[in-house]
C-alpha cells in the first residue's frame, strides 16, 4: 500500500489538522509513523525527540502556553512506556494532550510490543481511548480530542495497526467538535456573601492559581483587588500572574518569599481563584492566620474544600466571579482605590460609601516598600560562596540581571527548584513552566524546549539540577537542532541534594547519592552549544558576552554550587 493511499491514518491526521493541531512531539516507531507521515502531509509540524518522555514533556509545556490542540506520537510498547513519566505529569497538571500510541493489530497478545495500554494509562491519571474499529475510528479519534480540550484531560488514543492501516474513503463529510461551554457561573446568593466578606475584611488577599491563568482573570482579579485594596499572591502553578504589581506578593507557600510569608499570615480574608490550596500553598496550614476566613472559587467541584477547610466554597470560572463579585460591589457604592500621582503612588481615600472594611489601610507607600524590600531579589541572603563554589542566591539572582527579560522560564524538579521561580523572574503566567505535578525530576529540559518553541521571539531559560540535567541530556541535541534560543542554568553540586540533606540530617551515610563532579561546559560544547563553568561571579562574563551578541543557540551555565546549602523550603517542608 502507498503512502499516498487512504486509509484510517491519513483520514484521522487529516481529522487532527482540522481540529487545530499543529504540532505534533513525537519518536517514531514502525506502529506510529505512518500516522505521523499522514500528520506531516496534512500540514501538522512534526518536532522529533531523541526520548519519548521529553517529547511527552515538550507537549506538556507547549500546549500549557499556547491552549492550542497538541499532539505527541509514540510507538507502541516501549514507545508508550518511555513516555509514561511525561504523561503522568500532564496528565496531573490537567494539561489537554492527545498522545497517538501506536499500538500491536487487535489479538496480537504475542507480540513483543503488547502491552494492556488502557490499565497502564489510567494508572497514571490519564484518560484511555481507543481506535475500536473501521467503522469507529473518526468518532473515537474526535472523543479523544473533545475530552482533552473540553474537559482539560490528557488522553492516550491507542490506535492497532489493522485498524490503522485499514482503507477508509476519503469523501466523507467532515466531523466537528462540539462548541466549547460557556464559562461555568456562580451562584449569585454566594457572590453576594463572598461580597458581604470581602467588605468585612480588614486585610484581604487574592491569590490566583492555575485555574486564573487558563481561565485569563488576571485583568479581572487585579480590578477587583484594586477595588477592595487587597493584596495579590499566586500559587506556584499560578506563577508570573501579577508581575509587575507592586501589590503582588508573589508565590505563596514553599517558594514564597520573606515578606510574603509575613503578609500572606496576616491577612483576615484570602480570596483563593482556581488554587488548589495544597500543603505546599498554605506551607501545611501554616500561612493561614487563626480565624481567618479562606473562600475557594474553582470550576471543579471536587477540588472545592479538598485540600483544607474553607469558610465560602464557590463552583465558577475565575474570570466571571471575580467580573460578577465586582459588579456587586459596585451595586454597594465600592469604587476602585485609584492611585494618586501626586502622592508618589499611594492610594486616595476609599469613597465613603464603600464602608470601612475596604483594606485600603493594606495599601499605602510604607506597604509598597515593605513588599519591595522584603521580596527576593531585595532581602539580603548570608552569602556562603567561596573559592570552589558559588551560593546558588548569588548565581540566580546575577543570571536573573545579566539575562534579558523577555524571557519564558522553566524549571525541572529537585532540591534546587525553589531557587528558580524565586529569583528568575518572568513577565507573565504564560510565560513560566514549573514541572512539579508529578516531582519528577528530568522533566525540565523538555519543559523549556516546549516553551521556546511556543515563544519563538523570547530567550528561554532553564533551572535544572545536574542528576535532572543528565537524566534528560538525549534532547540537548533536538534544542540545538530546532536552532532554539535556550540558556541552561544547571544548579551542579554532584548530587542528588534533597537525599543528601534529607538522609544526613537523619545519621545516615549519604556516599551513595553524592558523584563524581561532571563538566557541563564541556559537554555542551561537544553538542555544539557554548557553556562556562561557573564557581564566582567573574566566571560569568562569557554569558554576558552571548547576551550581548544576541543570545544566540544554547548556552549552558554550569553553576558549581555550594553542596553544603540547603534551601530553606526543603529543610522546612522535610524536617527529620
């Protein structure tokens, strides 16, 4: 059969095209790549990985910035496997992927490549599909791709080879996705009490998570907060909502910073939207001031209350609650805190007939400067840096200034990763990757390889420690290859540093998890990109000299860090 005939694969990667996909992370194997050929035909850019799990995790990133319909191709067997950690990560991050998994022709329990698909997809929270038959295949590929886009899902569509290959007409009408749903509304009698709690507040907060950014409240949430003079914080996954507000606090929780934890634990009233409030969020309760009232507002109900007790529990969209608490307020007389130019800044006096619960003491010039001087990049840090090593708050907040800020930032997981959304700033949510759903590490460079690609105009940069970085390396080449403006900042103290602290702390000896020290530099140069060992701030000037020539290709920092500093947000989230 040619590759020009129709069949079930080229009908199907037609259908994709149709429904938005344009791109399509994959490896290829012999049970996906005539689909993948059909894909590339029909107009779909296919970006090669060297590991399945990258790809995986190219798609996970590029489809959380850009919203559209994404495609990642794997072969069957080993080809799903490799790709499982990636897609468990997606799949926890309720990221829309469609994962086309080529699969053994149906009975074939013999071959090498059979594995029970669905039960392995489902283990890892993704949802499994499958191209049953002919007759079937363009209504489950279309249910794969509704539930992805529609419900926010990861899905794997399994797809048999017999099927596959099978012909299927090309003259059949096409299918079409259903229309999207409105965004989900509140209940007006709760918008009128969360409006009735907000008025009471003395000390209100916003904090906006991964929920605000799908949904694109950040407008709305920073009106209302201006109505009201709350202060602003994200949860880590709502990292970059707010940047710039000089009334923004920054991340709550592990990775807040000083004066976060301080203000975030005196508010009376936090207003959560689209924030799961983990332990990691409210640092195990911590955060929460006794007596303060928390109110959840999120599109699903099973996430409402989940994670800890709250006070007002509201099912809606981040946007039209924030637009609609607004709007009511605004039926009681609350005008907006406008600020004076005059005054430097500081806010004008609330109108009168917004009552005295509006917070606008929160608000003023000493609590401008008291976030400025509290956040991270301004407080100081007892800095351990020597001869041999750098402190790692030293090198990220000297990369942070030298790189430009026309940036996306991801970040891979591990003992180091707090360092990243701390002190490597980004312009907006869209704008950073945090690969933490899962706390994988090695998920990081596919990460920041999916975020150049869907921000071809900004400088990527990635935070990874050196046991992430080696783990994911393979694809060091496909950023290369793609000509992606990528800088690698690699956090290298030659260990896995959260056993190191973790197990030492409790008297065990820790050889087992400490190596032999590796040149990054080195390595990324004999890949083709340019890199610098770092051990002291002189040692950066090679990095500003690839800044200052346009930041061309791949840079690779390899920051010898001091491997007796712990973060602080591990030895508080682990203590022995």
């Amino acid at each position: 059969m040619s590759g020009s005939s129709t069949t079930v694969a080229s009908v199907i990667a037609s259908d994709l095209a149709a429904y938005g996909a344009r791109r399509c992370f994959g490896l290829l194997g012999t049970a996906n790549f005539k689909v993948t050929h059909a894909l590339v035909q029909a107009g779909v850019e296919l970006i090669p990985a060297r590991h399945e799990g990258n790809a995986a995790g190219m798609a996970d990133a590029y489809a959380k910035a850009t919203g559209e319909l994404t495609l990642v191709s794997v072969h069957s067997g080993p080809g799903l496997t490799n790709a499982l950690t990636g897609i468990g990560e997606a799949a926890k991050s309720r990221t829309p992927l469609v994962v086309l998994a080529g699969d053994v022709p149906n009975g074939a329990v013999k071959n090498n490549f059979y594995i029970e698909q669905a039960e392995m997809v489902r283990a890892v929270g993704a949802v499994s599909e499958r191209l049953h038959t002919v007759a079937s295949a363009r209504d489950d590929t279309l249910r794969a791709v509704t539930r992805a886009l529609r419900d926010r899902q990861t899905v794997v569509l399994s797809m048999p080879l017999d099927v596959q290959h099978a012909p299927l007409a090309s003259n059949l009408p096409p299918l079409e996705l259903p229309p999207a749903p409105g965004r989900p509304q509140p209940d007006p009698r709760l918008v009128e009490r969360l409006a009735d709690a907000l008025l009471r507040a003395e000390r209100p907060l916003i904090l906006g998570g991964r929920g605000a950014v799908i949904s694109g409240a950040e407008e709305a949430l920073v009106a209302l907060g201006d109505a009201v003079g709350a202060l602003f914080a994200t949860s880590v996954c709502g990292h970059g909502l707010f940047a710039g507000n000089p009334w923004s606090v920054g991340i709550s929780g592990g990775f807040s910073s000083p004066v976060a934890d301080e203000l975030i634990s005196e508010s009376d009233f936090i207003l959560a939207f689209g924030a799961s409030l983990t332990p990691w969020t409210t640092k195990r309760g911590k955060l929460i001031a006794p007596g303060a009232v928390v109110a959840q507002v999120d599109v699903e109900t099973a996430k409402l209350g989940y994670q800890m007790p709250v006070q007002i529990a509201m099912q809606g969209d981040a946007k039209a609650t924030a637009e609609l608490l607004l709007a009511e307020l605004g039926r009681r007389g609350l005008a907006p805190i406008q600020s004076s130019p005059a005054s430097g800044g500081a806010p004008t006096q609330p109108s009168p007939a917004s009552g005295g619960g509006q917070g606008g003491g929160r608000r003023s010039n000493a609590m401008r400067e008291r976030i400025r001087s509290g956040d991270n990049h301004h407080f100081p840090h007892s800095d351990t840096s020597g001869k041999d090593f750098i402190d790692p708050r030293t090198l990220s907040k000297a990369v942070d200034a030298i790189l430009p800020a026309n940036r996306v930032v991801a970040s891979d997981s591990g003992h180091f990763c707090g360092w990243v959304p701390r002190y490597l700033r980004v312009p907006n949510a869209r704008a950073s990757c945090l690969s933490h759903s899962f706390q994988s590490v090695g998920l990081g460079l596919a990460s920041a390889i999916g975020l150049a690609i869907a921000n071809p105009q900004k400088l990527a940069v990635l935070g990874t420690g050196d046991g992430g970085f080696l783990m994911s390396i393979a694809d060091l080449e496909t950023a290369i290859r793609l000509g992606l403006r990528l800088c690698i900042l690699v956090y290298n103290d030659a260990s896995y540093a959260a056993e190191v602290h973790y197990f030492r702390r409790q008297g065990f000896s820790v050889d087992i998890v400490q190596f032999p020290e590796t040149d990054f530099a080195a390595i990324a140069r004999g890949y083709g990109a340019r890199g610098a060992t770092v051990r002291t701030l002189a040692d950066l000037e090679p990095l500003k000299a690839w800044v200052a020539d346009g930041a061309p290709g791949v840079f690779v920092i390899d920051g010898k860090i001091n491997p007796e500093l712990e973060a602080d947000w591990h030895a508080e989230h682990f203590p022995s």
